[in-house]
C-alpha cells in the first residue's frame, strides 16, 4: 500500500516535473526559430520595392471576404479604408450577415447599391442569400454587398468564398483597420517559387490607444488600458515567437481571422469553413492541411511578421475571458476534430509535432496548471512542503516566461518598432514583470471555463446550435485572433 | 556660420544624449527592482528553512540515546521537538523531527568541540588531548561507563566557556522490538518529503548514509542526513559566505537558483539592449538630420545653381567655392563609415528624382567622393545582404564598370542575390534587354517576373527583340517568362511561335501558351488546342476549357455542355466555367444544365479524353 501510494506521488511529481521540463525546452526552441525566421525576413525584405507591384497585371488578384453584422455605426468607415488599399487588381466583398441594425441601408445609401444578378461560382452549402448588390458609382466598383439570413461568421465567410472571384481570398474582420500596403506585402510569398501557398496570415497588433483617422492608423501606441497593454505582450509573443516559429517550420495550425488568406481553390475543394465551430480560423487551416497531405499534394502556410492589421483588443474582464473562453472552445472542437492526425505520421511533421503540441501545450497547460497547484497545495497542507525549493521553483518559472516576454519585445523592437515612443517601450517592459504575477491566472482561468463550457455544451449540443446562433455571431464580430497562449507554467512541487 | 550651425549640431547632439540617458534612469530602476528579488533569493533565511530541518526514521535497536549523540542533539531537544516524553514509546519505523544542531542549554556565542573516537584510545586520553576531565565527557556524552566504542563521536567541550554545568538528562531508553503500524500511511507520506528533502542533498561523499534492515516491512530505507563536521553553516544555520552556499546547498536547488539568476540576468541584459537600441536609433536619427542640413547646402550649391560652363557636360570642374565645401563635407562626414553610407543613400534618392545635367551632377558626387569604391567593396563583400546592397547601388547609379561582376552573380544560388543581379543586369544594359535570360539556369517566381517587366517598362526605348530566343531556352521559367512577355506586348505576330510551346513537355509552360493564346486571338488556336485536348492533363484541359469558354466560339458550347456531366468535379467546374464566360449564353440555361446535371448524373457520360 505504502509502495504504492509512495510510487503514485513519485510519479505524479516527476511527470510535472518533466512536462514543465519540455514545455520550457520547446518554448526556447521556438523563440530560437523565430529569431532566425525574422531576421531571415528582414533581409530577404530589406530592400524591397512593392511599387512594381502596384502597376503590375501579373500580381494575383484578391477578393476581399469581410462578414458584419449589426455593424451601422462603423461600417461606412471601414468599407471606406477597405476600398483605399493600394493593390491593382481586388474586390471587396461585404458580408451582412442579417443584421438587425441599418447595416444594409447605410451601406445601400452611401455607395448606391443595386441589386444585380451575380451567380456564386461555386456551391458551398450556405444559409439562403437574399440578394448582390453592387454600386452604379463606377468608382465603387470594387465593391460588392451580399445580403444573407444569418447564420454566423463562419456560414457568412462561406457566402463569400462562393461569390469570390479572385484566386486569393483574403478574409478579414470588417472593423479591423488594415495597413495600406497589406495587400502588396502579404501577396509577395504568393508570388515566390515555391510549394503551393495555400494560406498566409500577418501579424494582427492591438489598436488600443492608437490614433487612428479616417480608418487609417496614425500613431502607435501602447494601449493606456492595462488589459489592453498585457495583451499586446500575448500578441507580440504569439506572433513573433509562435506563428514565425511554426510558419518556418511548415507547421503552422493557425491563421488569425483577423487578417487571413487563402487558396480560394483549396478552401474550396477542401469544403470552406465549418459552421459548427466557434474556432473556425484553426479548423480551416487544419482542414485546408489535411485535404493537401490526403490528396498528396505539396503545400505551404506561412506567416508574415509585418504588422499588416490592426484590432480593438477587448478591455474588460468579462469581454476578453468570454473571447479566451470561445478561443479554448474552438481549440478543443478542431482538434477533437482532426484527432486522426494526432500522432499518425501519415500528416508528417503536422502530426507529429504540430498536433501534438497543441494538444500536450496548448489545450492540455492549463489543465497541469491547476492540477499542479492543488497537488502542492495538498501537500503544504499535509505539511510536505520543501518551501525553498518551491520558491526557487516559482522564482525560475516566473523569470522564465518574462524573458520570453522581454525577448519578443526585443524582437519587436529590432524588427518592425512600432512602438517609437521611450515612454511605450519601457511601459510594456514593466507590464512584462507582473504579467506573469497578475494577468496569468486568469487566462488559466478562462481556459479552464472554456473546457468547462465545451464539456458541458456537449451534451446538450442540438440546443446549442439552435438558441445559439444569435449570441454567437455577436461573439464572432469580436477580434477572432488565437494566440499561442502565455507560457503555461505553474509552480512545480518539491 | 556654417561651423556655428555644426558647433550647435553638437551640442544639441550632446543634450540628446544626454536626454536619452534618462531613459537609461528608468532601466536603472528596473534592474534595482530585479536585483532586489536576486538578492532575495540568496537571503539566508530561505536558505535555513530549506536546509535546517531534518527527519529521522527510527529503526531497529536504537535508541534516542543513540539518535541524540547521532545528530549531537540533547534527548530533551528531541522530545520537546516530537511532543514527547520519558515515558513514551519509541516505536521502529517512527519518524522523528530532529531539531537543528544546535543545542540549547549551549550560549548562543559557543561552539561545540567534537571528537569521533579512534582505536584504542581512551576516555582519559581524550580528555587530555582536549584539556578537560573523563568525568566531564562521561556527563556531557550522558556515557554509563568507561568504555568507548571505536567510531563513536563525542562531544569534549565547549570553545570560549569551560563547561561548568553538567547535563540534567542522563536517561536511556531501554529499546523495544514493537509493531504498531498505526499510521503508516502519514509516515510513508512523510518517507517522501523525506526522499524529496534527500533530493536536495548534495554528493554522498558529504552525506552519512545509514542503511537499515525493517524487519517488518523487509524493506530498506535510507535516511541521508548531513555529518556535523562537514555542515559549512554558523551556529544561525546560515552559510559563512556565498562561495560555501553554492558548495553546498543541495544541487537541484542550486540548478534552479542559478537558473532563476541567469534568467533575471537576461532579463536585466535584454531591458538594456532594448533601451540601449532606442538611445542608438535616436543617436543616428540625431546625426543623421545634421548630416542632412549640411547635405542639403550641398545639394544646392553643387547640382542646382547654373553655371557659365554648363555646356561643357563632361569636363565639368567644381568651383573654387563648391570645392571648398566639397572637402568641409568630406572632411566633416566621409572619414565616418555611417556617413558614408547615408551619403550614398542620399545621394541615390537626389538622382532617382532628377535627370539630365542635374542626374550627371550627382553622378560626379558620387564619383568625387570615391563612393564607387564602397559599393564595388560591398559587391565582393562574403555577406549576401551586402552584395545586394551593392549591387542596388550599381543598379540605380547605373555604375556600368560593375556589369561584368553583376553579370556573373545572376545564376548564384541565393535567391536574393540572383534577383538583384538579373534586375541589375536588365538596367545596365544598353540593348536587347532580356539577352541575359539565355544564360539563365534557375528557376525565375513569378514575384521575380513581375520585377524584370517593371524594370523593363522603365526603360526608355527597350529593346526585347530576341523574345523568340527565349522560347527556346531550355529553362521552363524562362520560356513562360517569354510567352507572357509576347501577351504583354500584344505581339500577334509571334502567335504562331505561341502555339508551338503547346508541344512544350512543361505543363506550366502549355497553360501560360494557352492564356496568351486567349488574349491574342487567332483562328489556328483552336484547332490546335482541341487536337490537344484529349492527350493533355486535367490542369492542361481545365485552362483549354476556360480558352473555349472566353474566346466564345458557340460552336463548341455543345462539347461544354456534354464535359459539365464529367465525372471528374475540376472539369465539370471548368466546363461550366467556360459556359458561364461565353457571352451568347443565357444565364437560363446554363441554370437548366446544372439542374439536369443532378439528374443525369447517373448516368456516366464519357470521360473528357472522348471528344
């Protein structure tokens, strides 16, 4: 008996011990990668000229997928700056995906819609379009508004890959303010020989505070609101130490939809985005991957660490734990999903390492968080506690994960310096040292209640979907942008 | 006047400095703040807790007398640290707190003086060496009689004050054989925190290691403690200095303290590189707006005041004033290789934007100032970046002394370089443009392509007579370079060379042939590509389709309808395509086809190669 219960704890300390272990090793192996990817970039980059591009017949062309709903107040802007980007050949097209609100009206008015007869070119299974418009301004001829009964910011998405005609799709959030030159950087590795390019994404950066006129970015800066402030440091790290990490090693699961692009022909084929997910970014690309490596195709996703687009992250607690909650969900749902690539090395590097980290690191971390920290609860309590060790402990895990932290504002800092002010700079530094103290267990948290949710939601699915469509697209109108979340670090026993 | 205007640069140059410093100040603070958590860390009373309390499992035969003189603690120190007393049973296998090793009817400024017996000494030789009493060791070592047992450690005396007081407690324990199990679970609970607190000891060369036999559970434990004499600590339980506390705290938890150090360490260094890279920036930035004023000047005495000589293009002189200045700038900013390169970077900018006499001016510049030099250093520099910097220097300078070493870069195996070669090579040409794509052996993206037309395109008066050489070029991605060229220059009479690369091996090659062919019209084509069709692949046939469908020739709607009921989804989808392009047909019935499409599906119409 004694044995035993004696080999369980031994087991169990040793198992936490070897998780933190490799998640540490993995982080600093990804932090390595990025550093050689960005700087890689940088002077593959550096003298670059996208003028050339902006005349030229050859470059690819983009449609522009944008759903929005119950957006009236802002959507003339955003339309505005959407149709002003410098690209030669693209489309815009407007989602409303049956607003509530005078969407379409403003919309119809400001750009004097009529309804046209366009048929989509493709037959992704949809919610009923009611109708095309297109503008009778010639100058507005870029744009085109679908009108649609609602049914979610994937259904919509869907609406918009049928009617795309160009060969890249980009899709993007409606109320995201996207850099002029967006279109001419993240169109470049289209246009590089190499395996199929299948999807592209940029770095989306958080617009808190920033001065922004005309639906057009001004100045930076580093949002005023704390909330706001430690979530640029989560973006920062999860793109610039994650996303070009896994975009260099061919392993990347997600693109935001933010600011995503895609094959329109893969996406197709490979049956558009799923309704049935609130994570339908991650479950694309995954499926978009798995259609490439069945069909024995040669592909590619990568990432382009310019801060392309830019986002109003959410700055109170109930607004940014409910998007964290729904990210959880939508994780679990796509990898629950896929579990047939889980480890099967049929998916190559996919399988066996980018699955696998997401599964063991990202949905599993918080879970050995909390666990973790109850077993050493359980033992303070029974008096077992070696409390040196355990602050040591705490003290190597908390330096850790603000290196990281710091490294990614280094690589910020040496790559693309948004943030010019010294004031910025060293206000980011000091939201680094208590991020991991103050903002960490909540992200846990939200995790922890997206697991709850996602188990609970389970057995009472078919509801779900049914009452669920009209709360769910408000979510989905919110920024939809994954991060690789915080270095999942917890205390370890001693 | 214009050294004062350099006199204040500086010391305005100073005062930014200066005022970057303060941001220096807030680093300061921040590394204070981190080195108060490092020195935390190293704060002996963390270390005491850890390292002071130690455990001890009783075993078979022994007694507290024996644990006592074991630890060298007092049996009353023990019992009061275990809520025990005389009479209580001291089962085997009961774990004891061992208080820490120091006792306490012992003055705080005492230390213990120790002596582990050797063979064949005797209490009375102890006591001599030692300079105290038999008797005094027999009552401070609680001993019942004369004899000694080899190995045994005593304690002899105090250092600083004799002992004058005799110990109170001479009791021993009589031993007994018992079995109480009662807690076994709290006590293998305990076992562990006691193997985690044996983690944390260091080599065993250090440790004493007692290994007994339970005779009930038949199995071996191991209680690790620290020997007395080896404990590097003073009587408060903290190390004597830092060098001690590395040697000897445990070694997991020296890895982790390292660790966190190391990490603060870095995180201390990376706050600095931060700041230190902001200051820097500022620094150039700084320089780089005097550098300008000063340039400007330049600028427009050299290249925009007229001159009485100005038709004498070539044999310009500088003068007597411009080569004053002249030397002033060289003097003030070329010596300074950051100058240099801003120097060129200027000078590229002012003669991007002019032309003719002006154009020729900046040339001469850059020529004067022996700049020409740096760009061919930075050509045959072994770092890539820089060679394409130099070679974008040769390329928008047009330095044609460099075309020779440009040329030879343009098949060089780093992607980068090569692009800028070709790119530089095309500009520097002075005719048959694209004459260098015949010795092109890698492979052209289409990002690279589009860069060649633009460049092309700005070109006065460009020359790309030899397009039909290209055709021939073994390289696939030259030829399909050369096919869109002919559709970019509406070059209808190189259509038939066109339909020729139909017979091209190189799929891309067809599918570029077939999109020209759609843009340049010719009766011919079809034919061709309809003879083609049923040998070619799915991709090959998909883009013949979309020609029938945007040439609209209505014969062949017919065999677009039949291929709509294909089996294979990317023909179909091609085919009704291609219906939905060509113009004549109504909307309707493209609609009726895709109805009865469901329906017919059943039945297999013929594959696409039965046409």
């Amino acid at each position: 008996m004694d044995l035993i219960l004696e080999f369980i704890i031994q087991l169990i300390i040793n198992s936490i011990l070897v998780y933190s272990i490799a998640i540490c090793v993995a982080y600093a192996i990804l932090a390595i990668i990025s550093a050689i990817s960005i700087s890689d970039y940088l002077r593959r980059n550096k003298y670059i000229d996208y003028s050339s591009i902006l005349s030229s017949s050859l470059a690819p062309s983009i449609s522009i997928v944008a759903p929005a709903y119950n957006e009236g107040m802002t959507i003339i802007q955003n339309v505005r700056s959407l149709l002003n980007l410098q690209y030669a050949i693209y489309e815009v097209i407007i989602i409303n995906d049956g607003s509530k609100d005078d969407t379409l009206e403003k919309l119809m008015e400001e750009y004097d819609l009529v309804p046209v007869e366009i048929l989509p070119e493709y037959d992704l299974p949809t919610k009923q379009v009611y109708g095309v418009y297109q503008s009778r301004n010639a100058a507005f001829g870029k744009l085109k508004v679908i009108d649609k009964q609602n049914g979610g910011k994937a259904d919509a998405l869907n609406v918009g890959l049928n009617y795309a005609t160009h060969k890249i799709v980009l899709c993007a959030d409606v109320d995201c303010i996207i850099d002029d030159l967006a279109l001419l950087k993240v169109v470049k590795p289209f246009m590089e020989d190499r395996k199929r390019l299948i999807a592209s994404g940029a770095v989306v950066s958080i617009a808190n505070s920033c001065k922004v006129e005309k639906g057009r970015l001004m100045e930076v800066h580093v949002p005023e609101n704390f909330l706001a402030r430690v979530q640029v440091l989560e973006y920062l790290r999860a793109f610039l130490m994650g996303r070009m990490a896994w975009s260099k090693l061919d392993g990347l699961l997600l693109v935001s939809g933010a600011f995503g692009l895609f094959d329109k022909e893969i996406a197709r084929n490979a049956g558009g985005y799923d309704t049935e997910t609130v994570g339908e970014d991650m479950e694309l690309v995954v499926r978009m991957r798995k259609y490439m490596i069945e069909n024995g195709l040669e592909y590619s996703v990568i990432y382009v660490p310019d801060p392309l687009c830019w986002t109003e992250a959410p700055s109170s607690y109930k607004v940014l734990g409910n998007q964290r909650s729904r990210w959880t969900r939508g994780t679990i749902e796509t990898l629950l999903k896929h579990r047939k690539i889980f480890f099967n090395p049929q998916f190559g590097f996919l399988g066996m390492v980018s699955y696998p980290f997401w599964f063991f690191f990202e949905w599993l971390a918080p879970w050995v968080e909390i666990f973790g920290l109850l077993f050493f609860i359980v033992l303070a309590l029974l008096g077992f506690a070696y409390w040196s060790f355990f602050f040591s402990l705490l003290a190597i895990v908390f330096s850790y994960a603000t290196t990281l932290t710091l490294l990614s504002i280094l690589f910020e800092e040496i790559s693309f310096n948004q943030y010019k002010g010294k004031r910025d700079i060293v206000k980011l530094a000091l939201t680094a040292l208590v991020e991991s103290f103050v903002y960490h267990p909540l992200t846990v948290y939200w995790s922890i209640r997206g697991n709850y949710q996602f188990f609970s939601g389970m057995k009472q699915w078919g509801e779900m979907i049914r009452t669920g469509f009209a709360e769910q697209n408000t979510k989905s109108q919110e920024t939809e942008i994954h991060t690789v979340p915080d270095v999942n670090l917890h205390p370890l026993n001693g | 006047m214009r050294n004062n205007t350099t006199l204040k640069g500086k010391f305005y140059l100073l005062y930014k400095q200066i005022e970057c410093r303060k941001g220096f100040l807030k680093g300061v603070f921040i590394a204070a703040f981190i080195l108060s958590l490092l020195f935390s860390l190293l704060h002996p009373s963390i270390v005491k807790g850890g390292v002071a309390l130690k455990k001890h499992k009783v075993a078979r035969k022994e007694t507290l007398y024996s644990i006592s003189t074991k630890y060298h603690v007092s049996v009353s120190e023990i019992l009061k640290a275990n809520n025990l007393n005389l009479s209580s049973k001291i089962d085997t296998g009961l774990l004891l707190i061992i208080p820490s090793t120091q006792p306490s009817n012992v003055d705080r400024g005492n230390t213990i003086i120790y002596h582990t017996v050797a063979k064949k000494e005797t209490l009375f030789k102890i006591a001599t060496k030692y300079g105290t009493t038999p008797n005094n060791i027999i009552q401070l070592n609680k001993l019942t009689g004369n004899n000694l047992e080899v190995g045994v450690t005593l304690i002899v005396g105090y250092k600083n004050n004799q002992i004058t007081q005799p110990l109170n407690e001479a009791v021993v324990l009589p031993q007994k054989d018992n079995t109480g199990d009662g807690n076994s679970v709290s006590n293998t609970a305990t076992e562990v925190a006691d193997k985690i607190v044996g983690l944390g000891e260091p080599d065993k060369g250090k440790n004493r290691q007692v290994e007994e036999k339970d005779p009930n559970g038949g199995r071996t434990h191991e209680v690790k403690t620290r020997a007395p004499q080896d404990d590097p600590r003073n009587k408060k339980g903290e190390y004597r200095n830092l060098g001690d506390y590395f040697k000897y705290s445990s070694l997991p938890l020296l890895i982790l303290r390292i660790g966190a150090i190391l990490f603060i360490l870095a995180i201390v260094i990376i706050a600095v590189v931060i700041l230190t890279m902001r200051t820097n920036k500022t620094i150039d930035d700084n320089k780089k707006q005097q550098f300008d004023k000063f340039f400007q000047d330049l600028v427009a005495q050299i290249i925009f005041t007229d001159k009485e000589n100005e038709t004498d293009e070539f044999e310009e002189e500088f003068t007597h004033e411009q080569a004053k200045l002249i030397e002033e700038f060289e003097r003030e900013f070329l010596t300074i290789p950051f100058f240099r390169q801003v120097a060129i970077d200027r000078l590229i900018e002012v003669y991007k934007s002019l032309s003719g006499l002006a154009a020729k001016r900046v040339e001469n510049l850059y020529y004067e100032f022996d700049l020409v030099n740096d760009t061919l250093r930075k050509i045959k520099s072994a770092r890539w970046e820089e060679k394409v910097r130099g070679i974008r220097e040769v390329e928008q300078m047009h330095l044609r002394q460099a075309y020779k070493q440009v040329y030879g870069l343009i098949n060089h195996p780093n992607e980068m370089l090569r692009y800028e070669a070709q790119l530089a090579v095309l500009s520097l040409r002075r005719a048959r443009h694209l004459s260098f794509l015949e010795k092109l052996d890698t492979p052209l993206s289409a990002w690279q392509h589009m860069n060649l037309v633009a460049k092309l395109k700005k070109i006065p008066n460009y020359d790309v007579r030899n397009l039909n050489k290209l055709l021939d070029s073994p390289n696939p991605s030259v030829n399909v370079f050369a096919i869109r060229m002919i559709q970019d220059f509406n070059m209808v009479k190189n259509v038939p060379e066109v339909q020729r690369m139909l017979d091209h091996p190189n799929e891309d090659v067809k599918v570029a042939a077939i999109k020209t062919l759609s843009y340049l019209h010719n009766d011919k084509s079809i034919l061709k590509l309809l003879s083609a069709y049923p040998g070619e692949s799915e991709r090959v046939q998909s883009e013949i389709l979309k020609y029938i469908g945007v040439t609209g020739s209505g014969e062949h709607g017919g065999m677009l309808r039949q291929l709509i009921g294909s089996s294979n989804t990317n023909i179909s989808h091609a085919a009704q395509e291609a219906l939905a392009l060509m113009s004549y047909q109504p909307l309707d019935e493209l609609n009726l086809l895709l109805d009865s499409k469901t329906t017919e599906s059943t039945k297999a119409l013929p594959e696409s190669g039965n046409i």
